[in-house]
C-alpha cells in the first residue's frame, strides 16, 4: 500500500530534522557502547581462537624439539644433557615461541641450527650470549634480510685457506653465496631494519667485491712471470727459499709468490727469519702482481647469482654493511641450514 500521506517540516538554525512513520534515533555509539561492542567482540573469538591456537602452537612447538633432538642425536649427542641447564631451557623455550608464532620452515631450520651451537655452551661466556640473543632476534627478520647477512658474512668475514686454485674458489662461492644472492634487494628498508635489529650498521666505507677477494685470495690473481724476472724487480736472489714461489695458477710455464694473501706471506717469512727490507719488498711486489679488482670481478660475473649480487653491491647499502656479532650468528647459522656448510665462529667471539 502507498502512503500518501502528507507530511512536512520546518526547522530552525541548529536544527536536526527526522521525518517518518516509525523512527529509531541513533546519533553515534556513545564511548560506553563503542567499548562494550569491541570488547564483547574480542570475548566471544578470544576463547574459540585460544583453544585453536593453543593446538597449532603445541605442535608446532613439539616439532622443534623433536628436530633439535633428532640434530642433536647425529651432531653432538653427548650435549644431550645441557637440555637440564635453566639457560639452555630458555633459549629452548625462546626458540619454541617464536616457531610457534610462524610456523616458517626455514625459520625452524635456524632456530635449530643455532640451539646446536647453544648446546656446545656449557658455561656462560660471549659467545652463548651471542647465541642468546640471535634465538630472539631472528625471528624479527625476514628471509631475505637473514640471506643478505649470509651474503655479507662469508664475503667480508671468511677467508678459506684450504683453496688452491681459480677453480676450487669459484666452486666454493657458487656453494657460499648462490643459493642467497637471489634474494638480495636494493630497498633501503632491508638495510634499516637489519641496523634496528641491531644485527648490522650502514657505514660510509665502501669495498668493492673484487678488492675484497684481492685481500682473501690475491694468490690466486697473479700475473705469472720467469723466476728471473721475480728476481730482477725484487732485486734479490731467492734460491735460499725455495717454498716461496711456486708454478703460476695461470700458466704452469711461468711463476709466482707462493702466498694465498698478505697473511699468509708475511707468516712465511716470519718463520723463515725474513723481514726488514726484504719483507717490505716481497709485500710490495705481492700487491702489485695482483689482478685490478675490476678484471678480479669479471671472472665471478657468470656465477649463478653473481650478477644480481654486484648490481645490489653498486646500487644499495650491501658494499657498507658491517654485521654486529649477532649478524654474524644468524649469517653462519643460515649457511649452514641452506648451504650445509659449518664455519667456526669462536675467531670472532674471542672465546
């Protein structure tokens, strides 16, 4: 039925007019009522998401252990018994939360990884303190700011002595940074949050890839040369150390320093009484042998990864980050979890 009804209104300055059969006035919620609805809201879903919640936590909680266990058991199963220690509990229980929280697999795997190097500290000291706190910290970062640290970490923080040649070191980056150099990112923001997570600082110093591999492996980037000749821009005779040059990686007809690095050259000649004058020169002619950095990093540029890593290297904050203690950690704990690959950090830890 239509209502034809009639009606009109007048209303004056300030005025709210209504117009109708039947009208239920509302204005707005009034603060008691906008407070009761929100917390009627969170009191009818709290309970039914807690009981939900609580199942996928436990379980999520039982599979990390079970996982470090298993570890534990290949690894080092005599740690078994550090499980009673209360600080190992925490760490434990720190690294059950923050699991439970995501249920990220590849978080599970760090977590793991680095409650296994936890159980190796049986006294407080450094670098259980490290560990500690990387348990925490970890699970603030996302996956490609824990592969940015790996990055960095086994560029600027290791150094394999076990390398003998061109060949054997691209073989070892293609297994160290490959599998993370997909990953790295140009955003600004990656770089920010890893200073707030205290795991690295953006500094104003900037090395290029190729000057860091030059002070890791300046060996293997030598420009061969005639014994003769090695002894003409020395102007020394060196029959007397005959383990100091050695057959050019470049061109087996030819020579160079038989040295990895400035390290490893200036231990050789500590032990061989060689110093003074003739140290300086050999360093000298060790450093000016060596590749330009710029023909060092065209022999990685066709590493799977690689192009991607010196494009974020010239174009973001990666060439000046500096990792904390922390950085480290996590950076090693995700080489190993991806990469299968252990480095020792006690050098750094001073322990």
């Amino acid at each position: 039925m239509i209502n034809d009804k009639n009606q009109t209104q007048e209303g004056g300055n300030s005025s709210t007019n209504f117009q109708g059969g039947t009208i239920v006035v509302n204005n707005g919620l009034s603060y008691k009522e906008a407070k009761e609805i929100a917390q009627d809201v969170f009191n009818a879903n709290f309970l039914e998401l807690s009981t939900k919640a609580a199942a996928v936590s436990h379980k999520r909680a039982e599979e990390l252990v079970e996982c470090f266990l298993e570890e534990l058991k290949k690894a080092a199963p005599e740690n078994i018994n550090t499980v009673e220690d209360p600080g190992m509990q925490f760490a434990l229980y720190n690294a059950q939360v923050n699991y439970a929280k995501t249920g990220d697999r590849d978080l599970a795997d760090l977590l793991v990884k680095m409650l296994i190097d936890r159980s190796y500290q049986k006294q407080r000291n450094f670098h259980q303190i490290v560990l500690d706190e990387s348990l925490n910290t970890v699970a603030k970062l996302t996956t490609d700011q824990v592969n940015t640290l790996t990055v960095v970490f086994v560029l600027k923080y290791t150094s394999n002595k076990k390398v003998k040649s061109p060949n054997e070191l691209c073989e070892m980056l293609t297994k160290m940074i490959s599998p993370f150099a997909f990953c790295l990112k140009s955003n600004s923001s990656l770089y920010q949050h890893l200073e707030f997570s205290a795991c690295a600082s953006v500094t104003i110093m900037t090395q290029e890839i190729g000057e860091i591999l030059r002070a890791s492996y300046g060996g293997l980037f030598q420009r061969g040369l005639s014994k003769e000749e090695i002894e003409a821009k020395l102007q020394e005779n060196l029959s007397s150390y005959p383990e100091l040059i050695r057959q050019s990686y470049r061109d087996e007809s030819l020579f160079q320093i038989n040295a990895l690095n400035d390290r490893d050259l200036e231990s050789y000649c500590a032990k061989n009484g060689i110093e003074g004058v003739v140290l300086a020169k050999l360093k000298a002619f060790f450093q000016a042998n060596t590749f330009d950095n710029s023909v060092i990093e065209q022999e990685f540029l066709m590493l799977p990864g690689f192009e991607i890593l010196f494009d974020v290297w010239k174009n973001s904050s990666l060439s000046t980050l500096d990792l904390t203690t922390v950085g480290m950690a996590i950076g090693q704990a995700n080489l190993k979890a991806k990469a299968g690959i252990s480095i020792e950090l006690d050098s750094w830890f001073g322990v």
